[in-house]
C-alpha cells in the first residue's frame, strides 16, 4: 500500500516492510520476541526451536510486554541469535525471505528521516497493511525507526556476516557510527544487542520510486 513517498507490506506475521527499492522490501522494525513466537506457532514440524532452546537466547536479553517497555525498548526485540539459527528461522518465513545486504540497510537508513518526517502518512500505511498490534503501538508510543540507535543488526554479503547499527547506549555503550560495517566476533557468544531484520524481493516491478 502506497503513502506519500512510502509503499507498505505486511510480512506473514502482520509486520510491516517498506519498499527501499523498485523491488525489495525491508523490515521497518527488527525480529521482535512478538514476531518470533508468533512464526513459531505456525511451525508444521519440530525445529530446533525448542523451549530449552529459547530460554538460553532470552538469557541475553529478557521478555517484556509489547505494550510496556519502560526504559528498555531493545527488550521488545529478538537478540542474541547465531547464523545458523536466523537461517533456519529465515525459512519458517517463507520463499524469499532473508537477511538485508549492506547496500539495502543503509538505503533504510537513508530513508529513515523521512519517515520521521511523514510519520502520519507512514501510520496510515501500516494500518492498511498489517494486522499485529504491537508494530501500530510502536509507531504511535515507541521506539522508531530503530536505524540511527537500535540495535547492531546482522547483515549478509555473500557468504559473510557482517553488522551494522548503533545500539541503544543503555544496552552498549558506544560511539559508533551506525553506517559503518562490523565483524562480528562469534568466539564470545550470543550478543544481546545483535538483532536482524527480515528482507524481501518481489517479482513484480512497482514502476514507483521510494
């Protein structure tokens, strides 16, 4: 759905996406725990996500409601995953789905102020396009669009990994600049403040530019 300068979709989950280019979307808001549990309720099959699983990742960074997140917002989001395990959560999602290149999330980042800008255009985007509470409570209430200052977010080039990002300084104290690259350094091990995001591509043009 189309607003302004901005196209809308839902995800499966009822969150939204924009279009950053004529054909790719991206999540406007990280994973959330709301997100990942919801996909985990549609399973069809066993995975490794099990509940002993999911309570060694919340070690890292604990639930909290969706509609109340004090002063901890990276709480609302899914942290703390390894590769392997975003790969086989990226298939619960569907044909299509994986993580965003560098190229595509700083092409987010540059859309951002925009969306800040248009912020009553982006609300009445999503909600023609979506059908989860929590994402329309936190464009209204909360934290967004998580890009400048959020989280450090896992990114694929090729075989790589990579990150970018700026997290919440209560979460990691820093001064990076949230456009600039990162090795991740698995040898320490689940990060609480490495989240991702979903991206898509669809196989239709638009014709209109973002």
């Amino acid at each position: 759905m189309g607003y302004g300068y901005f196209t809308i979709r839902s995800d499966p989950f009822g969150f939204p996406m924009v279009r950053i280019d004529e054909m790719t979307y991206l999540s406007l808001f990280p994973v959330s725990k709301y997100q990942f549990e919801r996909a985990l309720s549609r399973q069809k099959i066993l995975t490794r996500f099990t509940h002993t699983w999911y309570k060694k990742v919340l070690e890292v960074n604990g639930r909290c409601p969706w509609w109340d997140w004090g002063e901890s917002p990276w709480r609302l989001f899914l942290t703390g995953m390894l590769p392997d395990e975003v790969a086989d959560f990226l298939k619960l999602c569907g044909h299509g789905y994986r993580l965003p290149t560098v190229r595509e999330w700083r092409a987010l980042l540059k859309l951002a102020p925009g969306l800040k800008d248009e912020s009553g255009l982006y609300l009445r985007a999503i909600k023609g396009a979506v059908s989860a509470k929590p994402p329309l409570h936190w464009a209204e209430k909360g934290p967004f669009p998580v890009v400048t200052e959020g989280l450090l977010e896992m990114l694929q080039e090729g075989e790589e990994h990579l990150a970018a990002g700026r997290p919440w300084q209560e979460l990691q104290p820093n001064t990076w600049n949230p456009e600039e690259t990162r090795r991740i350094n698995w040898d320490v091990g689940r990060l609480g403040y490495l989240g991702f995001r979903l991206a898509w591509k669809s196989r239709v043009l638009s014709g209109r530019p973002v």
